[in-house]
C-alpha cells in the first residue's frame, strides 16, 4: 500500500512513518509513504499556494495550480513504479513458464497444474494492475465519514493519494476535475486534513498483514466484522486485584467457551449503552443470534 499526501506540513506525518507499529510496518515495507509540499510546485518567488477568495469574505483559499502540478508528479511517479512492477512480473512469470515448460519435459502428468499455476499467476499480475489506480481523495468536513469498513478498503487497496487542505478550503475547480473521494473525520473542523489523514492511514495500516504481532488482534477490533460491527468488551490484565477491584471470574475460570460468552455478552452491553444504533445495524443485517436477542431483553427489561 502506497500513501501519497499533498501538504503544507509533511514533517507530521513522521509520527506513522517512524513511531509505533505504522513505524514497524513501514521499516518492514508493508506500506509506503511520500509527502508532496504543493510550495514545491509553485511558479513565483514567494512560493505561493493560497490567494483571496472571489466575492470576498475571510480567509484564504488554496490555489488549484500548486496542487494539479503536484497531482501531476505524484502520478507520473506511481506510473514509474506500476511500470516497474509489471516488468517484474512479466519477468516472474517467463521465469514461472520455462520452469513450466521443463517440468512439461521431465513429467507430462503435471502438464495441467502447471497451466493452472500459470493463470493464476497472470491473475496476480492482472490484480496488482488495478490495485495500482489509487484515488485522489480530499479530507473535508463535506467528506463520506470515514469508518472502519472504509479502513478495510483502504487495508486492501493500493492505497490513495490524500490532498490536505488549508485555509477556508481548496479551489473548488480543482475539487471537480480532479478529486474522486472526499472523506471526513466526522461532524467538526480542523486546521487541516493532516490529523484527518494521520487517522485514517494508521486505521488502514494496522490491518495490513504482519503490522501487528497478533494476526487476529485487529480482527478483533470494535466495529470489525469478528464482533458484528459492535463495539469491544472490557479488557484487563495484572494484577489480578486492584485496590480492591478484582478480574471478573469467568476471565480466570480458563473455560473458554464461557470467556467467549462474557465477551459477547459484554459486547452487547457496552454498545447498547454507548452506540444503540450499532445494535440496529446489527440486527438488520441479520447478526445478532437468539442468545444474542435474549441477552439484550434481560438489559431492557423493566
């Protein structure tokens, strides 16, 4: 997963570049990173980027031409290494095809499964071809709210080229010829979309395979699929009393299936007090169960 991130401030995003498990994961490739100052793409000394908006009013308002020419170069580079990678792969399978082909020699029997590996491999190479076409997407309070499935997306695509405004906001022409995605934090204002982005890009980075120790760690995310969309149950560790505050039983009782019902259960009840309309979601799309249903008439009954 490349990142791309068009920005007036490209020094913030060190904090998921170098810091914590984004850090790990981007040491270890798993994702990659490039910041773009649109002052970089500027024409005049000054190193221009925003002017005043026409009809008046407050504040400034970024300039379309930094960040097209910006747009321009980062493309022009993701092209480069599409290319690359190709030529990788058209080199892979050649390779793949003549040890097909020797294989075809030595033993006619595996004649078919070598013609299976080898579409599957043209496939592969057809995949990371459109997982190339990264989206232009603009952070923006106007923006689709920005939620886990949307990190999912993100996790498992070739990632996205985010433009960080400023200001009162970006040039609305070069919004509608070249943003294809507007996304949002959620219902307030920041300074600019570098927090937005540093978010969004630490939720998707989390997911990808091998970013954390535990594969099953962010399966077990509130929101994800693994809990029906509904918020995390409590979690403790040691020691085992607190000032007098104790780990419930059934998390020491080492009986499994009884641990995975208090989680449930707890589950069930953290989001019913903080997030009902997670419990509505859920039971229209049908993941609730009957011990779900039952549990959560015990929490409403009079």
């Amino acid at each position: 997963m490349r990142i791309d991130l068009v920005t007036l401030f490209p020094e913030m995003f060190s904090v998921v570049r170098d810091l914590g498990v984004t850090g790990r994961a981007h040491s270890n490739q798993l994702w990659s990173l490039h910041t773009h100052s649109p002052r970089d793409y500027t024409e005049d000394v000054h190193r221009t980027v925003d002017d005043r908006p026409y009809g008046g009013g407050p504040g400034m308002v970024m300039m379309a031409e930094p960040l097209t020419r910006a747009l321009s170069a980062i493309r022009t580079q993701r092209a480069t290494r599409e290319q690359a990678a190709q030529e990788q792969a058209t080199q892979e399978q050649a390779t793949q095809e003549q040890a097909t082909r020797e294989q075809a020699t030595r033993e006619q029997a595996t004649q078919e499964q070598a013609t299976q590996e080898q579409a599957t491999q043209e496939q592969s190479t057809s995949d990371r071809s459109t997982r190339e076409q990264a989206p232009v997407v603009l952070l923006s309070p106007i923006g689709k709210p920005f939620d886990q499935a949307q990190a999912q997306r993100l996790a498992q695509s070739a990632g996205a080229i985010f433009i960080c405004g400023r200001y009162e906001g970006v040039d609305q022409r070069f919004i509608d010829q070249h943003v294809d995605e507007q996304w949002s934090l959620g219902d307030f204002v920041l300074s600019g979309g570098e927090i937005a982005a540093l978010a969004m890009i630490d939720a998707a980075v989390r997911l990808l395979p091998g970013t954390l120790h535990h594969g099953q760690s962010s399966a077990q995310d509130s929101f994800q699929e693994l809990l029906s969309g509904l918020l995390d149950s409590p979690h403790y560790t040691r020691p085992e009393n607190l000032n007098g505050q104790t780990v419930p039983a059934v998390l020491l009782s080492g009986n499994h299936a009884h641990i995975a019902r208090w989680r449930r259960e707890q589950s069930l009840l953290v989001t019913l007090a903080n997030r009902p309309d997670l419990i509505d979601q859920a039971r229209a799309r049908g993941l609730l169960t009957k011990a779900d249903e039952r549990y959560l008439l015990t929490l409403v009954a009079p």
